[in-house]
C-alpha cells in the first residue's frame, strides 16, 4: 500500500506517503517490462536481440546484470566509447564469470544495426542523435530525460539542451509500469521515468487518481550518489558528500516538469507542487516524503486496493537496495489544530 489515510473532520487532512526507492536501478525495470511483453505478444519464446548503448555506467551495468540472466535475451552490442575494446567484465567486476562481452565503440552505420531493441543509457541529449537514425522495426527504450516531457520549450529550459527530435516525442510512452502498463505493452518507443520522479509517482498517483488533493503538495526527496553517475564531479563525487547533507537545484529540478506531467494524465491535477530535493551520504537508493492535503469529505482511502487491481506492482519487502522494490508505510496522529478566526479542531495525519 501507498498510503492510508482518513479525514472526517471538517478541516483536511495531511496525508504523507513515504518512498524508499532504489536509485537508478527502477530506471531498467521498465524496459524488461516492456521486451516480456514483446516475448508474450510473440506466442513464442525467442531470443531477443539487444544492444546497450552506455554499458559503462551504473545504468548499463544494471541492466548488463539483469539481462545477463534473461533466457531470452540475447545482448549483441554494448557500447562505451572511452572502454572500446575492454572486456566488460573489467569494467564491471561483479559480471566477471558471467559475462565474456567485450565493449564496443558506438556503430557508425546506426541503420544498419540489427537488433530488436536498442536500450540507451546515456547522458541527456545522446538519444536525440541516436534515436532518429535507428532503423523503424527496433524497439527503444531510452533511460535518460530526453523523450519525457511532451513540450518541447519545457524541455529545453529545464535540460538546457535543444531538443532535435521533436518530431519523435509523441511516438514515446513514459515507462512508469504501475500506470502506463497497457500503454508500454503496445509501445514501440518507451521514455523511462526519472528516479526522483519514479519514488514520487508511487506515492502520488494513487492520491491523485482518488481525486484526494486539494491544496499544495510538498516532496521532500533524497538521493544517494549514484544518482549523478559514474564519473566523479566536484559536487557530487561520493568523498564530498559522505560526510554532509544538502539541498540542491531548489524548485527546479527537472524531474518537476515530469511528475507534474504525468500526474495530469492520471487525474485532475492543477495543485501547487513544492519539489526539493537533498544529497544523501550514501552511495544509493532514494528516499521521497510526500505531503498532500486531502479532502474534507473524503472516506477511508487505501492504496493497496489500487495493488489488487494490478495497477500497484511494486514489490514490497524487507530491503528497496539493489532491488525493484520500493517500500511504503504510514501511520496515523490525531492531532489539534487551530482554524481560521482561532477555533481549534482535531485532524488525522498519516505519516508515511
């Protein structure tokens, strides 16, 4: 379950939905989601042929490990251009004895590549170039930001980047599995979502879609390092954040034009969004406090009946690291406020 919360006082409630999520990691489930559903769709289990563009980062190995021990998956291309000619397992230690692919640099002739889906785990702005040249009968499915957000002027300002194939973006489906699944199941193009934004949209969507907001929403997000990638930058290189604790990029991260995005195609959602997000001192994982004001009116509401109807597939378990899962909890607080004109009232809060 997401979050449990009741408000049959008056005033509204304060719901917050807690998330514990892996970082980067849920970022390929979607993409496995989708080549199980090509291999369903098929009647027949087949091999199917992929490339990895980006093999050298934490994405790449990710997805490296998880195909690796995929019976139908057949990996015929990695790439990482400052690694060519390396054995993948060199870079990637952990695949030693389970993995005999070598690195590649990125193939000239794109149309020519043959393979059936083409996973691009790169930084922002490389699929913008690489995407457009891939041949039509390849599926994509693209883990950096740059087929997320349907405006094109949103985009660039958030990403400062021009957007070079926009004439793509409508052909892709935002990749969150729990509420796009029809959607991913039939798409040949397929953005994944962000990893902030994925810890946030399990803990909002649900909320959104019961029409419970009604005022100003707050996210308190937190992430580990890894979130910024492999390569060590001033800011972000683990030895400089093991021992603080910051905010970074106040109220414009670009993940905030993403979630606002997808939640207005699962509900009514016009509310105020208030995004902060905080550099951890752990290598990994994040870790999302939603706070939402519910309706006065509104009954019981729980999130796990949104997991038996299959729309809420997250698995729950003791640990979210190095994992799909991402837990969730809640408790309750009956506490006093003081409304308008000074009366006081008693409200339920639901602590995640």
């Amino acid at each position: 379950m997401i979050c449990t919360g009741r408000a049959e006082s008056s005033s509204c409630a304060n719901l917050q939905a807690t998330i514990t999520a892996p970082s980067r990691f849920s970022l390929t489930c979607t993409g496995i989601f989708g080549i199980w559903c090509s291999l369903r769709k098929s009647n027949e289990m087949k091999q199917i042929k992929i490339a990895i563009f980006g093999g050298s980062g934490y994405g790449g190995s990710e997805l490296l490990r998880i195909l690796l021990a995929h019976p139908n998956a057949e990996i015929v291309l990695v790439t990482a251009n400052e690694h060519a000619g390396k054995p993948v397992s060199e870079v990637h230690k952990n695949l030693r004895g389970v993995c005999d692919l070598t690195f590649d640099s990125s193939p000239y002739d794109l149309p020519a590549l043959d393979c059936d889906v083409a996973f691009l785990a790169l930084p922002h702005g490389q699929a913008l170039r690489i995407v457009p040249q891939l041949a039509d009968g390849i599926k994509v499915i693209d883990l950096s930001g740059d087929f997320r957000i349907d405006d094109k002027t949103v985009f660039e300002k958030f990403y400062k980047l021009e957007h070079t194939a926009d004439e793509l973006q409508n052909s892709f489906v935002y990749g969150l599995t729990e509420t796009n699944r029809n959607a991913i199941r039939e798409a040949k193009y397929i953005a994944n979502p962000g990893c902030f934004a994925t810890a946030t949209l399990l803990a909002l969507a649900p909320l959104v879609k019961a029409g419970l907001p009604v005022g100003r929403i707050i996210v308190d997000a937190k992430t580990g390092s890894s979130g910024s990638g492999a390569k060590p930058a001033a800011n972000t290189h683990h030895p400089q954040r093991m021992t603080s604790f910051y905010a970074y990029k106040p109220f414009t991260h670009q993940h905030v034009p993403e979630i606002g995005q997808h939640l207005r195609s699962i509900g009514k959602f016009a509310n105020e969004l208030v995004f902060m997000t905080h550099s951890l001192p752990v290598s990994r994982g994040i870790f999302a406090s939603c706070y939402a004001e519910a309706a006065s009116n509104r009954r019981r509401f729980s999130g796990h009946k949104l997991g038996q109807n299959h729309e809420l597939l997250r698995h729950f378990g003791p640990r979210a690291r190095a994992s799909d899962r991402c837990l969730f909890g809640d408790r309750q607080s009956r506490q006093r406020r003081r409304g308008p004109g000074g009366s006081e009232y008693e409200s339920d809060v639901w602590l995640g």
